[in-house]
C-alpha cells in the first residue's frame, strides 16, 4: 500500500493529538483506526460508499457515525473522522490506520514480522522462535506465522524491510548457481 503525504499528515496529526492525552489514548485510538480500517477492508462495498462523489458528506458521517458507534469511539476520534468525511479524505482511511499503526509500533518499540515456514509450527515453537527474536534483537517481537509448501523446509523470516531466507528453497537455488559456475 502506498503511504501518501495526505496518509501521513493526517496519522501524523492523530497521533500527536493522541499523544498529548497520554497512553492509552493512543492506544485505544489506535485500536478504533486499525478496527475501522478492517471494516472497509472486510466490506468492499463500505469503501466505495465512503469514496464515492455521488453520496453527499452528510449520508458518509451517517454511516461513519454508525461504526464508531459499534467501536465505542472516543469524542476525538469521531471528530477526526468526521473531519476526514468534511475534506474528502475518507479514501485514506485505511492508509491513515496503517501509518497510525507503524507510528504506534515505533513508540511502544514493538517490531513485526511474517515468518514463513513450510509446515504449521505447533504454539510452542512459535513461542519459543519469538523469544529467541526477542533475546537476540532486544525488541518486542510480534510475528504472524504463514505456512507456504513452496519454500520446501527452513523459514523466511520479514522483518521491516530485512528479508532472512533461510528456506530450502533459497539454499537449492545457491547450489544451483554454484554448479553453473562451475566452482
């Protein structure tokens, strides 16, 4: 997803203004950005309703007011997203909860990956890797786990913009590019 200057600003802002009111404000605003974002995400239909020129500003805080009503929305965050419905913003709703999300991260120091393997790990290996993630980096680690057959064996570890293949898949290529040339 594309993390435009208006997604930034507007996430920027939030969380400064969250920021000031303390803790778990930006938490809870947090938690209110990234629900709504799965909202759209879950409903295709929501989001060409919140970005189509056609339905006035009025008819989108209605139904905006609606979901924060379900997520239990704080006064500020009904007004930042009304205010989003008053400059057509609404269109970078989702952009906004994810840059809301990494800014989040990067002050509680929490890291995320996707570790990759090629079976499901059972809960207590997946424990046990994220403590050695932990140990070693000195982080809060939080990994979603993926299972892709593709990679044959071993894991592919994404974390921020640092890739880890240590897959069977990554290893057999390297032996086969070591037998081309010959060495």
């Amino acid at each position: 997803m594309t993390d435009t200057v208006v997604a930034r600003r507007y996430a920027n802002a939030i969380f400064a203004l969250s920021r000031k009111e303390g803790d778990t404000t930006l938490v809870s605003h947090g938690e209110c950005l990234a629900a709504l974002g799965e909202m759209i995400a879950a409903a295709p239909g929501l989001d060409q309703t919140l970005r189509s020129p056609v339905i006035g500003v009025e008819e989108k805080k209605a139904v905006l007011g609606k979901l924060l009503d379900k997520l239990k929305a704080d006064q500020v965050m009904r007004n930042f997203c009304f205010l989003l419905a008053d400059k057509e913003r609404l269109a970078f709703l989702r952009e906004i909860a994810d840059r809301y999300g990494k800014l989040l991260d990067d002050a509680q120091g929490v890291v995320r990956g996707t570790l990759t393997t090629a079976v499901k790990l059972s809960a207590a290996k997946q424990e046990k890797l994220k403590d050695a993630l932990h140990k070693k980096s000195g982080a809060d680690i939080r990994l979603t786990f993926k299972v892709d057959k593709s990679i044959l064996g071993g894991m592919v570890l994404n974390m921020g913009d640092r890739v880890l293949d240590a897959s069977l898949r990554a290893q057999l290529g390297i032996l086969r590019e070591t037998f081309k040339r010959g060495e």
